[in-house]
RNA sequence: ACUGCAAAUCGCUCUGCCGCCUUUGCCCCGAGUAGUCGGGGUGGGGAGGAAAGUCCGGACAACACAGAGCACCGCACCACCUAACCGGUGGGUCCUGCCGCCUGCCCGGGCAACCGGGCGGUGCAGGAACAGACAGGGUCACAGAAAACAACCGCCCCGAACACUCGGGGUAAGGGUGAAAAUGUGCGGUAAGAGCGCACAGCACGCCGGCGCAAGCCGGUGCGCGGAUAAACCUUGCGGGUUGAAAUGCCAUGUACACCUUGCGCUCCGCCCCGGCGGAGGGCGUGUUGCUCGCACGCCGCGUCGCUGUCCUGAUCCCGAGUACCCGGGAGGGACGCGCCAGCAAGGGGGGUAGGCAGCGCAGAGUUCCGCUGUGAAGCGGGACCCAGAUAAAUGGCAGAGGCUUCCCCGCUCUUCACGGGGUUGGGGAGCGACAGAAUCCGGCUUACAGAUUUGCAGUUAUU
RNA sequence: GGUCCCGUAGUUCAAUGGAUAGAAUGGAGGUUUCCGGAACCUCAGAUACAGGUUCGAUCCCUGUCGGGACUA
C-alpha cells in the first residue's frame, strides 16, 4: 500500500540523538543516509508496530533560507520514499532488521522531483546488507 | 493606442489516479449493563495578501496593587472613527513643484500694442516627528571685526597737530566672510545715521467683532520688531503596574497502593442436609488525559440527629499590641460536610510513552451580500454562511484539458521592384514563472512581489 | 514563540555632531643585502543599505538587511 502514516515517521527525540551519535552514514546523492539498527524491544517501544522502518527527513536552513523551498524538498523526498519503501521493506523484513533511517538533503540547489526519486532508488540499492 | 505616476482589486482554472492533516454528519465492526470508547469506510473542510518582519495597539492569562510625588519610558496642530493604537478619515497651518488663471502690486525695455522678471492671491499635485527657543543654562567648527546685548574698513562730529597723522565719541546705510549677520522698499529726517518718524508689506503678542465643536480664518485696533539648534539637555500637557501561550490550569512522575489470589469479618436475599453453599451490595448524570475498577461531585431514593472537621462572620461581644485603620486569638452565630461493604492479615504485582489534555479556532471586535445614515474613516438594520488547526510540524506527486503570456518555426494576408516591416481567425514547440508557508487570536503599520484588470492624472502620436 | 544586543580598512580596535575618518597588524612597491629576515620609505584599502533632522551625520531619528546572545 502506497502510504505514509503517523507511525511510519520517526518521532522520537530520543532515538533521533542516539541515531545521529551512533548511527551509521553513507551518501546517495543528493541525500545524506543515517540510519541506526534497533533491537525489537526499541522498535516497539517507538511505535513501529510490525513495520521494519521509521524515516525523518531534513533539510538544512542554511542551504535554503526560506520555509518554502525546505518544505517543498521534504515532501519530494517523502512522496519518493512512499511510492518506493515496498522494495526496502522487503529487503529488511528478508533480514529481519529493524532500522531508524533520516534523510538530510545535501545540494545547495532546489531539485526537480525525478533527481530526488532517482537518489532515493539509489539509497534502497546502496543500503548495506547484514554480513 | 502607447508610456509614466498614483490608488484599488485579483494573484491560474478544471478532471482522473495515488497519498497527507482534520472532522462524531452517516454506515459497519469490536469492547461494555450503560454513559461511552477503539478501529475501518464514506461524506465535508484544508495556507496568504502579505501567512513574513515582530514595529505599534488590543483580547486573553498569571502575579502584584491604599493614595500621592519623584525617577524611567512613550506620545505631541484640531476634531472625529475605533475595543484600542505611534493606526485611519476629514479639516487647519507651513513648505515644495507645476502649469493655468487674476481688472493685484513693483522693477526693466519699448512711441505704443506689448514683452521679460519678481512679489502676492487663486487652482492642482506632493510633502511635513507641525507643543514650547521671551522658563533656564549649553553648543554653533572653518571663515569673519563680530555667532548674540556686534564698530574691522567706511561715514560723521569734537580736540590736538596742521606735512603725513593721533586721541575721544557717535553711527548698523554700504563692504567683505559665512549655513546663518540683527525686518523689506520708498519718503522724511540727521553732523553722519538708525523703526528715529511716516506709508505700504512681513512677523509676534494683547484686546474687540464675525465665522467655526476646535485647530484656526477674516476684519478692526493697540503695542512691539536682536539668529539657529528641543530627531542635544530641558519645560509643558497627556498616557503607561509587571510578565507573556515556552503565559496559565489539570493529569502522570508509585514504600503509595490501582489491581489479582487466599483467609477472616458486615448487611440483605435465595436454597437445602441448619451449618454451609450460591448471589447481590441503591439509581441516573458529570468530572477525573484515554480504558476497567475505584474515587469525587450533583440530583433523586433510603437512613439519621450526634459529632468532630472545614469555611464564613461590614453593620455581635471580649482580649492582645498599636495614635488609628488594616491585623492576630477566643466566644457566640451561620453554612457545608460526614452513612448506604467501612475494615484486617498474607502473598503476588509493579504496563507503555516521555510527555499528554485544556488554553487552541469554542458564533467571533467573524465572513459575505443588500439597504439606510455620514463628505469620509465608520456605524446601524436585515438576509445568508460556519470557513485550516499541524506539533520532526498536514496542501504533495504523476497524467491530461482549458486559459494566459513571451519567444521561435510553418501557413495565410497587407505593403514593397526587392530586402525588410506589420497583422493573425490557423498548426506545432517551449513556459505558467513573482514574493512567499498558518503555529493563541484579532486591528493596523512596514517590507517583498512575475503578471492581469479597473479608475484617475500627465505626456506623445493618429483620426474626427 | 518571546526578549535583548551589535554592524568602521582583509583582521583587531579608535574617533565631543566639525578639516582629507586614525592606529596596530596584514597586502603591494622600493631602499639596504650575495639571498632572505629585521629595519627604513612610499602606496592602496573602510563607516551594512535606504531615507530623514541639521549649515554639516560614523555619531541623532526611522525603516530595511545581516550577525549574535538569552529563554525549555
């Protein structure tokens, strides 16, 4: 189903500063990949529910000053994950992970809806697997 | 028609699919005796003119508060509008610009008609932090004799000298400096001069009359005429308690016990083997973040009259301290409350999140249409409408159509010998553009802004 | 969300409303030296922006723009 509900957003403060001083990175560009591995007793206490992952996106102020074109890039790199997540959710469930994931945009330049869809792809295909 | 300026309005539309936030209108499912709660579906709603800057003013909230003065901060022509304002509307005064007008005045040129310049009035447009500089002191660089109660040169008088000149005094008309130099022009007057006097003009103040709510204006009259700076100190008048939704209230943050099990005990009902077994523990509603229990409150029903507790007591009394009020204590009085399984023991148990709910969109200084009143801001009356509420923060993605704008190519057409230029009712391609995202809510102000429309003014060109 | 503060040479700081905005350091050129350093001489370089008050503004006032601090 292509939806992104409440409890497929990463909501917690706590699980966002663990995940930005422990988590792991790699770049897709034009996005910057951090994502943190979670026991299932942390997923469930965040609300994942039988979800494999949680996203939050960023994009930061000082590459864009105005609201508009932060909100703007946020909601193209949500709609690209919404309409692609099956393909990683199938990968982690294949696993059995359980992963907080934030995308930060990285370009100082606004792009266009197909870069930012092509740089998630990119993510899902990039993502390490489990040794 | 085009260009410029000013003001006002708008700031792409529609369809399909996928997705997001919200909503108890409707339907379905689940839990519960029920109130109700949870989930799903469907329907409804879903950014702006500035949502921005946070520059003013309020609503709202908490805390504080006898009154007065000082200090501090803000405002400053007048009236009105408004919940309020440093906002708006209308009016006044001053300044600037413009061209037009004037039977106004002055100067220059000309025989004259008239022409040029200046001042004044009037009209139009724009602007003004527009209280006070006779309340007080302060400051005014450089230049200049002098920058505030001014004699450098000059002019005049007197004395000395009599070749030049020197001393005393008068004088603000002329000179030059400067951002600014002691009302302007003319006549009289004088030794020379001077508002010293007069006429006209300008400014300030007082009085009288008229108009106006007022600021102020007009006319008359009297008196006077030595800068600037208050967006430097200051004076006068008026206003201001402080802090702000991260305010504030509630829930949770558990050695207290929700809950579960066992045993004892209370009341009532039923059954029988009379000692046990089983069942029940008033009803409805609201609140307690949600759920179950429980608890609290209200009403009704039953029961009850004694007790401790809480609160109130300005117009009752006594006491303490004090000048007195406020204040503290007691007596007396009044109101409320207290019951309807209260309780004991042992064991078990220790949920999740890390915030949540209200404030917060709640019919409101609400939106919109019509009418009336008013020059206008605005007010009044009537009708219709309910219109965003997120919280790592909701409006997006894809596809198509319409419409608009600019550019390019082709076609058609007008003109030209041609090059070229103009038009478009056609076809195709590209683009949809600016500023910018609600965060408690309103009224303003300021700033940013592609493009479109309307109105007014000015200019240019063409036609009549 | 709210409150407050600050913008001067490349950098760090000065400057009663009054001449061409001053100094240190850095930069460029020159003198000196075999070369470099040091020293000496010379030069360039700034009031965030836009208005206003004033004869005159870095300074006073207003509005923008930018930067920073505090507040859970």
């Amino acid at each position: 189903m292509y939806t992104f509900s409440q409890n497929e957003r990463l909501k917690s403060r706590k699980i966002i500063s663990r995940l930005f001083r422990e988590g792991q990175a790699f770049v897709a560009y034009p996005l910057r990949v951090v994502w943190l591995p979670l026991s299932p007793e942390e997923s469930a206490e965040a609300g994942f529910g039988a979800l494999p992952a949680q996203l939050a996106v960023s994009v930061p102020r000082r590459a864009f000053k105005t609201a508009v074109a932060r909100n703007r890039l946020k909601r193209r790199i949500r709609e690209a994950y919404r309409l692609h997540k099956h393909l990683f959710y199938d990968m982690l469930t294949a696993s059995d992970r359980r992963i907080a994931l934030m995308l930060v945009f990285l370009d100082k330049e606004e792009a266009a809806y197909p870069a930012i869809e092509a740089g998630v792809l990119k993510m899902i295909r990039k993502f390490p697997t489990p040794a």
